[in-house]
C-alpha cells in the first residue's frame, strides 16, 4: 500500500529550527522525485523544495533559498526538510509530494504536518 507519511512539524519561535520527515511505502522510492509543498493559513498551496532522483540536484523557492535544505536518504525511502533561521511567515501545513521522475505520474501527496513559528 502507498502511504506518505510527514512528521516532524510543531511550534517554534522566531529565529529557531525544525527537521522535517517524509517516510515513504509502497513504491520505487529511488525512481522518484521528492518534493515540499506548504499551505499557510487562509492562503493557497505553494512551492517549498524539490529534491530529484539522480545526483545531488535540489530546488528551492527564493522564499527558503538559504535557510532551508532538502536531502534524501535512498536506504530509507525519506526525504528530510531541515528548516533554519524560521520567521512568523514560514508557518503552515507542510506537505511532502513524490512523483515519478521519467512519466510524471502516478504521484503521491501526504497527509501535512503543522509548523507554527511563534513566541
């Protein structure tokens, strides 16, 4: 069975960090390209990070670009977001999506995990 399953998320204040999880089950994990999606309150759904299937290659919005960093761990079909220098602004549902690199489908949303950043 396909699962997605984020953790990690939870209430820090201003300047401070979090590591986020996106354990995976049920498909070819290396053959897919893993990405972060956030929804802050009240808004739409939008871009965080990618990290692709083959070589070292990642992608951030300019909005994280330096404070967050996106990693992937084959062995253990998890993809990981650590989050740095947090401001009121990054908080949101943290959503973890993975998609087939080569066709594009079948892809994979999570359920979202809650970041708060706040005193």
């Amino acid at each position: 069975q396909v699962q997605v399953v984020e953790s990690g998320g939870g209430l820090v204040q201003p300047g401070g960090s979090l590591r986020l999880s996106c354990v995976t089950y049920g498909f070819t994990f290396s053959d897919y390209a893993v990405s972060w999606y956030r929804q802050p309150p009240g808004q739409e759904r939008e871009y965080v990070a990618s990290v692709f299937s083959t070589g070292p290659f990642t992608k951030y919005a300019d909005s994280v670009k330096g404070r967050f960093t996106i990693s992937r761990d084959n062995a253990e079909k998890t993809v990981y977001l650590q989050m740095t220098a947090l401001k009121p602004e990054d908080t949101a549902v943290y959503y973890c999506y993975a998609q087939d690199a080569k066709r594009g489908w079948p892809d994979y949303w999570g359920q979202g995990t809650q970041v708060t950043v706040s005193y």
